[in-house]
C-alpha cells in the first residue's frame, strides 16, 4: 500500500558548494531534519564551520575539502564520506556560480569579453557537476538507488542579459539533468532519480554587484526583476531546501528530470 513520504531522516547527503549561501543553508536544514550531511567545499574553513555549528546543534555532519573540477579530489571525498556513513543516497551539486569577468557591463563590451573568465563559468557550473556526478554517480549505480540534485537557474529556461557565460552554463546544467535521469535509469537503476531546482532570484554574493547599489538601493536590473516576480520580491536561500527535501524524498518517487522553478513565478510571467 503506497503511503506518501516526505521522510529523509537517516539518508546521506553529499553537498558540493556547501560552505556558500544556499548549499550551507540546506544542509543545515536537511541536518536538522536527520540527515547526516557531508559538506564539500573548495574553502574548507567555510564548510567547517557550518558543520561545526550542525553538530553543536545534535545533527550529523563532516566538512571535506573538496575540488569539483579534480577527479582526484571528488574521489577522495567520496572515500571520506563513505568511510564516515557507508553510503551515499544524495548528491547535491551545488557548487557554481558567476564571476564579473563573464559579464557584460559598462566597463566590457561582448566583443571583448575575458575567454578566460567564460570558460571559468562553464568549468565551475557544467564540467564540475558533471565530473562530481562521475565519480559519486558511479557509487548510485552499484548501490541501484539514490538521487542527484542539480542547482539550475532562470537563465536555464531563458537568457538573461548580459550574463552570457552563466545563461549558457546553466542551460547545460538544466539539460545535462535531463540526460543524467535519462542514463541511469536506462543503463543501472530505475531507482537513481535526477532533477535541479532553479532557483529565481536571491540576494547572494554572485549576483548582490548586479541587483544592488553600494548604498543598498536595487539598480534598474533589481528594479526589473523585482517587477517581473509576481510576488514582488526576492527568495531566500531557506526557501530553496523546501523543494529539494521534497525531490530526494519518496513523495517525488516518479518525479525525474525535471527542473523546478523555485523563483515567486518570475518564469510564470512575462511582464504583460
Ligand atoms: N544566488 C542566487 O541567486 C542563485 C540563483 C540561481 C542559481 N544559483 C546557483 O546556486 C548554487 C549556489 O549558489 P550560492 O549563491 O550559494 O553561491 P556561493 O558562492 O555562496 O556558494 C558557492 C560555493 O561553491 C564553492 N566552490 C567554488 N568553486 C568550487 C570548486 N571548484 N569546488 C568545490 N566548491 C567550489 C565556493 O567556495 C562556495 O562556497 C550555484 O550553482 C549558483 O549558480 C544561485
């Protein structure tokens, strides 16, 4: 008899991107839902400190530096965390982000724009949650379960302007968790599920330089955005863990490949 089941106490998550702004949030709040979290992250001090405070609080959580773009690395880490717990039934990618070198403003032009800087977009958001999705990926498979979140964005649907690197980057991601639900089901498990979030706009570090000035009023970009969510404002990263608890837990259990918005209906509405 099927029972809907939104429990994930117990499961184990690995969460790349975990020292930053949502990722930290999230696993502060799986931890607090019983999960036993494992936060990678390049700066280990970041992460630390986050699973410091989840195991003050009572909950279960090792920090692991981690590198999303070196194999080497993303294997260790996998070791580490399978050493402390046994498994793995979640893999959050959650490291990524935007840099001001990848986007045009009223100091670069397209024409001009850093090759450099796009392609260290498109490293950090595709190549690393691909190569994360290898090394921890392979783990599901012998096991023939587990679930793989992906942080997708609104560029992923549309473009946004001037953020070229990051609207194709993220694109990718959205299709790559497409094709990654696609691959495991068909080739090891149909118990493997795939899906992104993507979140709308948040204040954060990767994108505060764009929607706000120095004195803490929104640019005309913040104005607009803030105009085209129906619910007139901006999300907070607690409200992403919502949705993703729902997608790693047995409620979603047929939900695979999908990227949910998680945006105030900013994708809903087109301005008119
Ligand atoms: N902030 C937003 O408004 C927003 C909107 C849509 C999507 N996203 C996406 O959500 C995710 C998290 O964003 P955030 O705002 O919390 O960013 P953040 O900068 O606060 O966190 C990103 C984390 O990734 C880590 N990181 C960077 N390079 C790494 C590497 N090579 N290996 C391992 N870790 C690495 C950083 O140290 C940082 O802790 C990103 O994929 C981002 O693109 C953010």
């Amino acid at each position: 008899m099927y029972s809907v089941n939104f429990d994930i106490s117990g499961q184990v998550a690995a969460i790349t991107g975990a020292g930053g702004v949502i990722c930290g949030t999230v696993a502060r709040e799986m931890a607090k839902k019983g999960v036993k979290v494992a936060l990678l992250d390049l700066f280990l001090e970041n992460a630390q400190k986050i699973a410091d405070e989840i195991v003050a609080e009572g909950g279960d959580a090792i920090a692991v530096k981690t590198d999303v773009l070196d194999r080497a690395s993303l294997e260790a880490a996998r070791d580490k965390v399978v050493e402390k717990y046994g498994k793995i039934d979640i893999l959050i990618n959650g490291a990524g982000g935007n840099k001001p070198q990848a986007t045009i403003s009223k100091d670069i032009d397209f024409f001009h724009l850093d090759l450099n800087a796009f392609k260290w977009v498109f490293d950090l958001n595709v190549t690393g949650a691909v190569l994360t999705t290898m090394v921890f990926g392979e783990l599901l498979a012998k096991q023939g379960y587990g679930n793989v979140i992906n942080i997708a964005s609104m560029s992923s649907y549309h473009p946004l302007t001037n953020t070229v690197a990051y609207c194709g980057a993220k694109a990718a991601v959205a299709n790559f968790t497409e094709w990654m639900a696609t691959h495991f089901n068909q080739n090891y498990s149909n118990s493997i599920r795939v899906n992104a979030i993507a979140p709308g706009f948040l204040l954060t570090n990767q994108n505060r330089f764009l929607l706000t000035k120095e004195d803490g009023s929104a640019t005309d970009r913040g104005q607009r955005v803030l105009a085209k969510t129906p619910m007139g404002r901006y999300g907070e990263p607690v409200e992403m863990v919502g949705p993703i608890i729902f997608l790693c837990s047995e409620a979603a259990s047929f939900v695979n490949g999908a990227v949910l918005p998680v945006d105030g209906g900013f994708s809903s509405y087109w301005g008119v």
